[in-house]
C-alpha cells in the first residue's frame, strides 16, 4: 500500500514538472502572435465659439443696426413673429433696454439650417455684448468680451491742435478730454499755444489685439507757457478713491474749474467794453463765453446751492449757483435747465445744456463769476490747491511718483526747432490780430505811436 502511494506522488510530481517546463519554455516561443500596440485615439477638436456660443451648425451674419431700425425690423427678417418680440423685449428690460438699441451698433445672428435665428447678439459698445437665446425657451443675458489692457506711452509737440498731435503720434485723441479733466483747475486748455507740449503714461485697452480706446492715464506731464505741470495717480489700497497730484503730492483739484464745459473754445472774453453782436453797440461783457454744439453738457464749476433757475429775456434760460459767502457763478442762454432753484450741486455735475436762448447769435454758454458781489473775470482767478496728500499714504505715493517719473523720463519726443519757435511767434502774432474788439484797442494804441 506505502508503494503504491509513493508511486502516486512521484507521478503527480512529474506532471506539474512538466506543465511548468512547457509554460517556461513558451514564454520564450518566437513564432507566437506580437502583441499590438495600444491604438491612440483621436483627439476632439474645440468647438469654435462666437461670444461664447458654439458656431457649428449655424450660418453666421454680422450686420451694423440700421437708419429707423429697430429690434422687431430686425428679427422678423429671420422668422421671429412679433408675439415672440414682444416677450423678448419685456424678458430684456432687467438686461438691457431694446429701446436703446442704436444705429450704426453692430449685431450678430446665428440662424439655423431653415434660416431662422436661434441667438441674436447685439453689442452696445466695444466690450459689452446681449445675448438673445430665441430656441425653445427665451432667455436674455449680458456678458464682456476679454480685454487687455497694456501700459503705453505717449509724447509730442503741438502744432496744430492737442487732438492732432495725439492722432499723429498714434495715441487715441480722446486722452484729450481726460487731459482737460486732469489738468481742469490748472491749464487753460481754450487757449493752448503752438509748441506746448506734453508726455503721457495711460492704460490702452485691446480687444481680439485691436485697439478700442485709451484707459485711465497714469502719469502725465504737460508743458504750457513755458512752465511744467505734472500729474501723478494715485489710489490708497484701503478703499479710498483715486486722485492725481503733481509731484509734491498736492492735489491739482481747485475749488473751481477753469471751465463749465468739458472742452471747447473761447469765443468771447470778460471785458469791460465789447460790441454786441444781437444789440449792435458797444457795451461791457462781463462773463466768459465757451461756444460748443448745441446740447453739449454745461457743469456747476464748483460745489453749492442753486438760486435761480429760470428764464429771462436777455439772458435765455440760466442757471446761478451760490457757492459760499464769498463766490457765485452763472450760466445762460441754456437750451435746456437740469437743476432746480434750491437744489445741491456737487463740482463737475451737469446743471443744464448749451444753447441759444436769449441775445445770443449762436450756441455758447455765457460764464459769469461773482466774488464779493462783484462780477469779475472768472479765468483771471486764482485759487488754492485741495488738501495734500494725507501723510500715512505718503511712503506709498512716493513709490508712484519714482516709478512714473523714472517712464516719464524715458519718454521722448523731438525738442522745439528754431523754425517751430518762429512758428509759435508767428501763431502768438496770428492771434493778436484776430478781429475781436480787445485786440483792436491793441493795435489801435499802436498805430497811434507809429503815427
């Protein structure tokens, strides 16, 4: 029996031998099957998006809104019915207002296999964009496009106008109003000269690596009548709002601004003897006047409490601001009054619009100045700057104020020539020949010693 199990066992043990023999040996057999390689698959494209929107499957149309053309002329091309519209247009109101819908703006629809609009996309301006979801259900709402914004620079010397010398040299002419802002109670602006110059450190704003206009400006420094005036921006970390000051840190923000519009032209001086050109004879003028298109915002040149808001028969409709015991200021021939008598106004708001009521030949807003109850020569004036600088941001805004003067210096721009000297000499003479009365009392008292 004890043999037999022997005999058992070493035939048990022979087998596995040998199953492990064979699996061994196959391990090395080159005549088997090579393993395939593992198949890479294909990788899935993006989707192409249009103001975040999938494009494949719809017929793109981009079109600019058109004279008298408003949303319904628009949609109904496209098959919506007017009922659709009409839920459209009140499912917008919280969005944006289809009334406002302009002509000129551009708008996008992306229309389905039958031609009909799915999404109708309507940009407002440059950055923002309204999206009109007409599928199944309507739904509206807003979004922005991505925007760079790039630190750039700008310099040059004028020879015709600022917004010539900007456009020349590449920059957005539009930096001119934020200069006349910037620079609003210290440089007259209605009486820039040829070879003024200036350098400018802004913000640019770039949209698909376009260009749609200039952003705040950073530092500046501008040169006028032979003296410099510098501007620095600044913003606390805490909260507080930005201001510019100029380079001891003292806010160039006066009381009063040289002007109640935001850019135009003197068309008539203060003074004490001029020929009116409604009343044909010679009489004092005693304000300011800024000739500017009709409806061009007029501005409370500083702080205070409105006394008068009203209309009379030489003065058209105006508008007179008590600023303290000591200043008052007052606005006519407005085509349209914005305040009402008693009513605050704060510096910089908008208190009425330019016009021609009253004597007057042509749009202009006659500026009058009062100090002491005693009308006088508003550009004449000259007022104390704003508080500086508080002292605990004092350590903060002079890190600015290097960093901006180090960009500053690396600016430049082409020195006034001889030529461009005579030029300016040429202009200054240009002026003071302009028939206005003041300038022929000038030349009047000339001639007198020739003669």
């Amino acid at each position: 029996m004890i043999l037999k199990k022997n005999v058992l066992a070493l035939v048990v043990l022979v087998v596995v031998a040998l199953g492990a023999s064979f699996i061994f040996l196959s391990s090395f057999d080159t005549t088997s099957e090579p393993v395939s390689p593992t198949t890479e698959t294909e990788p899935i494209s993006a989707p192409r998006l249009l103001f975040g929107l999938a494009m494949d499957g719809y017929d793109i149309e981009t079109k600019s809104v058109g004279r008298n053309e408003f949303l319904s002329d628009i949609l109904q091309r496209y098959q919506i019915d007017l009922q659709s519209i009409a839920i459209l247009a009140d499912k917008s109101k919280p969005v944006f207002d289809v009334r406002k819908i302009a002509i000129g703006h551009d708008y996008t629809v992306f229309k389905d296999t039958t031609g009909k609009a799915a999404y109708f996309v309507y940009q407002p301006n440059a950055i923002d964009y309204v999206v009109y979801d007409l599928r199944d259900s309507i739904a509206v709402y807003k979004e922005q496009k991505a925007v760079d914004t790039k630190i750039e620079t700008v310099a040059g010397v004028i020879q015709n106008s600022l917004y010539q010398t900007l456009e020349s040299n590449g920059a957005s002419p539009d930096l001119a109003v934020q200069l006349a802002e910037i620079y609003g109670w210290a440089v007259n602006f209605y009486r820039i000269n040829k070879g003024d110059w200036f350098k400018l450190v802004y913000e640019r704003k770039y949209i698909d690596g376009e260009p749609i206009g200039p952003g705040r400006i950073q530092s500046a420094v501008f040169g006028h009548n032979g003296k410099e005036y510098q501007a620095y921006y600044f913003e606390p970390n805490d909260g507080q709002p930005g201001a510019y000051y100029d380079e001891n840190g003292k806010s160039l923000r006066r009381t009063f601004l040289k002007a109640p519009l935001k850019y135009s032209r003197i068309s008539s001086r203060f003074t004490m003897r001029r020929f009116h050109p409604v009343q044909r004879r010679w009489k004092a003028h005693l304000g300011t006047d800024f000739a500017a298109p009709h409806g061009t915002p007029i501005v409370a040149t500083a702080a205070g409490v409105v006394t008068e808001s009203t209309f009379s028969g030489g003065n058209g409709n105006y508008v007179k601001i008590k600023h303290d015991n000591v200043y008052a200021t007052q606005y006519l021939h407005m085509s349209k009054r914005a305040v009402k008598k008693g009513q605050r106004v704060a510096q910089g708001q908008v208190i009425g619009y330019v016009g021609s009521t009253g004597l007057a030949t042509g749009p202009h807003v006659c500026y009058r100045f009062w100090k002491n109850g005693r009308q006088v020569d508003a550009l004449a004036q000259v007022f104390p700057p704003s508080e500086p600088i508080n002292e605990r941001y004092r350590v903060a805004f002079n890190n600015v104020l290097n960093m901006q003067q180090n960009t500053l210096a690396s600016v430049g721009f082409e020195k006034q020539s001889n030529l461009e000297a005579y030029s300016t000499l040429a202009f200054t003479i240009e002026r003071l020949f302009e028939p206005t009365e003041d300038n022929s009392r000038i030349l009047d008292g000339f001639s007198a010693q020739i003669l």
